[in-house]
C-alpha cells in the first residue's frame, strides 16, 4: 500500500482515475488533477507548503516533488512528466512539460509551457524558462527552441503513455 498521509490535519486530495504505485508515498497538501500518476518510490511531499497537479501529471519512478517551510509552493501544470530520479522543488511548471531524468529544478523556477528540461539538467534557483525552450546543463541554459515534432514526439507522447500505463496496473 502507498504512504498517504495527512500533515497538520490537510489530506492529500487524489481521484480516483489516479494510479499511486504501492511503494509511492504522497503526504500533506498535495492536490492531483484526473489521470495523474505516481510510480514506484516517488515522493510528493506537501508537509511545509503546498503541491498542486494539473490533469496527466506522471512522477515517474524514484521522482521528488517538495517545496520550501513558508516560502515556495510547487505548481505543475497539465501533462508533464516528471522522468526518474528527478528533483522538482518550489517551482511553477506550465502545461505540457517534460522534466528529464535526473534532473534538478531548484525553488523559484519558471518553466513556460511546451518545454523540455533535459536528463540530468540543474535548473537554478530563479531561472526563467521561455515557453518552447529546451534547457540542458550544468547549470542548464537554453540549447534551442523545441520544434512541433519534439513537442508532439515526445512531451506529448511521453505524458499519454503514462495514461496508458498506469491502466495496466488498475
């Protein structure tokens, strides 16, 4: 069974068209929009601020949304993924977006919509991220613009694939 508790008396709000693996653990103030995923030993911390999910949010395996006591939430938008190993902390990150394995993304980020972070990319503090950009690096810059088939190869491909996983398990 998957750790699911409440922080402070707030609860996780998770629908039931969301798959939580077994060894998942979600805790305090997190609200999951339809059809997200969170797979196996992911955490979603919201003990000291808040996590919001949009629809078709996937933290892939091994994966760590958190945020900052007091001064930095986690917002994420709609179909983004959220690949292995990742860190994603105390930022806002748009519709369709995908956050590569390994990566960093520190507090008070801003990804723009249609983006892609790449695997193993450190994302710093404050860093603003143009919709349509692909961000890579030690400390990540933009390398280019994502194109139309990227966006629809990948981002899109990868947040609806995990739909269709995690059917598989239900």
């Amino acid at each position: 069974m998957p750790v699911i508790l409440p922080v402070n008396g707030i609860s996780p709000e998770i629908p039931e068209d969301c798959f939580v693996a077994p060894n998942a653990t979600i805790v305090g103030d997190v609200v999951m929009g339809s059809e997200c995923s969170v797979w196996f030993n992911a955490v979603v911390r919201g003990d000291v601020n808040s996590i919001r999910m949009g629809n078709k949010v996937n933290v892939q395996d091994g994966a760590c949304i958190h945020c900052t006591y007091e001064k930095t939430k986690t917002i994420l938008g709609n179909n983004v993924s959220i690949g292995h190993n990742a860190i994603v902390h105390g930022c806002t990150v748009q519709d369709n977006v995908l956050i590569g394995m390994g990566a960093i993304v520190m507090d008070n980020v801003k990804i723009g919509s249609n983006s892609i972070i790449a695997a193993g990319a450190v994302v710093l503090e404050g860093t603003d991220v143009p919709a349509g950009s692909i961000f890579a690096g030690v400390p990540a810059k933009k390398v280019k613009d994502i194109s139309p088939e990227l966006l629809k190869g990948e981002v899109e491909r990868i947040a609806n694939n995990y739909v269709k996983y995690s059917s598989w398990f239900k």
